[in-house]
C-alpha cells in the first residue's frame, strides 16, 4: 500500500473484513495476544485530553475515529485499558497490567473500586497468574500497572507470583513518594505506588532497569521518556518482522497523523513529542508494526512517513 503521496486516513477498505480478525498475531516466532480489561469513553472530549489539538483537527478526522476512538453520541475519546501477552523463547511476558480491582482511586473515579473479570480473560487466552514470567510495565500510571498485585486478606499481594516485574528506575523513583515530586497529575495517581508497586517490590520480584534492557534474542526494553521519565518502549526484532510496543507514546492514531499532540498527562510535553517523532520514524523506516497500549479497534498499525507527521498504512488484523 506504499504510494508517492499517502492519504494519512485510513480507510474501511484497508481494513481486513471482520470475519478474519483475531485477537492473537505471530511476529517472527514471538505470540501476541491482546486482552482487554475495559472499553469504552474515558469521559473526556479531545479538547480535555490533547489540550494542544485545534478543534478542526478532531472535526477533519471525525468520519473514521467514530466509534473505535471517538463516541459520536457523547463527543468523548474511546479507548480501551489492555494487556498484551507476549510468548517468547518459552517465557509468557506481560505488557501492561491495567488498572485492576478493588485499588482505590479517589482522584481517578473511573479506575476506582473495579470488579472486572480480566483474570478470567486471561485464563481463556491460556494464562493462569502462576504461568506469567515477566511483567513489562511501561510506565507507573494507575492504568499499566493495576493488576500487579491483588487483594488478599485486605492485602495487596503479587498477583503473578512467579514473575520478575521489569520497573525503569527512573520511573520508580520518580513516583516514589518518599521523593516528593510534583507530577502533572498531581493526585490523579495517589495510592498506585503503595499499592501496585511497593507491594511486588517488597516481595522481591521487581527488576529495577536503566537506559536498556535485553529480555531476550528478540525482545529490548528502552527509555522513551517524556510521557513519564522512564516511559519505555519494548521492541521486538525477529527474522524480517518488527514491532514496537509504545505504551502510552499514543492514545489516538491522530498522533500518528500529527505527531505533535501531547496528552494532558504528559510530564515533559518537549521531550514527549521529540521521544514519538523518534519512536514513529524507527518505525516507518523498519515497516515495523506500532502497538499502542489504549487503542481499539484494531489496535495497532503499519504507519509510513507522510510529509511533517505519517500515515497508517495498514492496520493488524486485530478485532
């Protein structure tokens, strides 16, 4: 689908019909399989969320982000909270735990007091808690890191009790509140440290990284901060297929098309856009497939470069 000139839209017709999406896909020998803890509008329009957009720009795009990622009815971004189950080299990793039950959230009202199934949603994608290996969290927002533990006995305890839980230094001593920073979200984040994070580091199942991390032959952690300050992306290079897990680099595919747009939760909103104009480049240049952590839909892309910003090219197979 390469052209001189790419439309950035990406239209019904390149997308697989609905009869042949699956929720798994094989890169090079490496499983991906999406399971989804919830879908549905975050109750904030464009404007709230990327407080940098124009108006036109959600009005120019409106045709085809209804309803994966816009709710035509109430004007809020869809988006979903997702973990991605990795397999490789006989090891089950864990992209993102999402936001979990029970926590509490009196600042984030949506992430509050949850009772989802997701564990069951996981046992049907063949994963019980004892079979997970590594759990990446991308970064330490309520939303990528609520499944790390589990209530037990009014305790929070390791919900994958075999697994080493991969945490960037940076972005633990950053939400760390014995270090007294200030974050853009000021309370929005309250209690997820002690309670999803402190717990499995407590229990000696957290691996504290910096700059780089090698999983395996096919799997690298890095910094990619700027959303947070240890915001990281997990790249997977396998034979001639790529891929990028970009965390929350993305919340709308308008970012692909204009990748200047930060989220209102972004720490350093400079180095946020430098990081995805980087992380977008690598992977157009290497058609390596770009998964981000909150889209639906299909949930993640091909992209290619497209004048200042890119273009979707093909989106996964994905339902």
């Amino acid at each position: 689908m390469n052209s001189p000139d790419p439309d950035p839209r990406p239209g019904l017709a390149d997308r697989p019909a609905r009869a042949h999406r699956t929720d798994h896909l094989e890169l090079g020998g490496v499983g991906i399989t999406r399971v989804t803890e919830y879908a549905g509008p975050l109750g904030m329009t464009p404007a709230a969320f990327f407080p940098t957009a124009p108006e036109e720009t959600w009005r120019a795009h409106s045709s085809w982000l209804a309803p994966d990622f816009l709710d035509p009815d109430t004007g809020f971004i869809n988006a979903v909270v997702q973990t991605w189950v990795v397999r490789s080299e006989g090891r089950t990793i864990l992209v993102d735990t999402g936001a979990g039950n029970d926590k509490e959230r009196p600042y984030s009202p949506i992430w509050g007091h949850l009772r989802t199934d997701f564990l069951d949603r996981l046992a049907r994608a063949g994963v019980t808690p004892e079979d997970v290996d590594l759990v990446v969290n991308t970064h330490l927002h309520m939303d990528h890191v609520g499944w790390n533990t589990r209530l037990h006995d009014r305790e929070w305890i390791p919900t994958f009790p075999n697994a080493t839980y991969l945490i960037a230094k940076d972005d633990f001593d950053f939400w760390n509140p014995e270090n007294n920073h200030r974050p853009v979200l000021g309370r929005g984040n309250q209690n997820v440290f002690e309670d999803s994070v402190a717990p499995v580091h407590r229990a000696g199942q957290v691996k504290l990284w910096e700059g780089s991390h090698r999983i395996d032959s096919r799997l690298r952690l890095d910094l990619a901060p700027g959303h947070t300050p240890g915001s990281s992306v997990l790249t997977l290079e396998s034979g001639t297929d790529r891929a990028v897990f970009v965390g929350d680099l993305l919340h709308s595919p308008v970012q692909i098309l204009e990748p200047d747009h930060n989220s209102c939760s972004c720490e350093d909103p400079a180095a946020s856009r430098a990081t995805r104009r980087r992380i977008l480049g690598w992977a157009a240049d290497r058609r390596a497939l770009v998964i981000p952590a909150h889209l639906g839909g299909h949930g993640a892309a091909h992209i290619e470069r497209n004048g200042p910003g890119f273009a979707i090219r093909q989106w996964a197979p994905l339902a």
